[in-house]
C-alpha cells in the first residue's frame, strides 16, 4: 500500500462501525471532514 501524503485525498477503503455497520470513505465525500488516525504499537 502507498504511503499517504498531506492534503491529498484519502484512498477509498470501508471498515465497520461500533455497531456493525459497514462505513465508507465515500460516504462522507463533499458531506464531512474525516479526520483519520492510525496508532501503532500500541496494544
């Protein structure tokens, strides 16, 4: 997977929610900021 870049747009990808729904980055295009953070190393 490339490495993203500041003010690009982010790739395309679905997870799930709390509640077992299914969300899309293209559902909050043109609708919403997403403010994505990933943690790592932390367990």
């Amino acid at each position: 997977m490339s490495r993203a870049e500041l003010n690009k747009p982010a790739p395309e990808f679905s997870l799930t929610d709390f509640s077992g729904h299914k969300i899309s980055m293209a559902d909050f295009l043109g609708k919403k900021n997403v403010l994505l953070v990933f943690n790592r190393g932390f367990f």
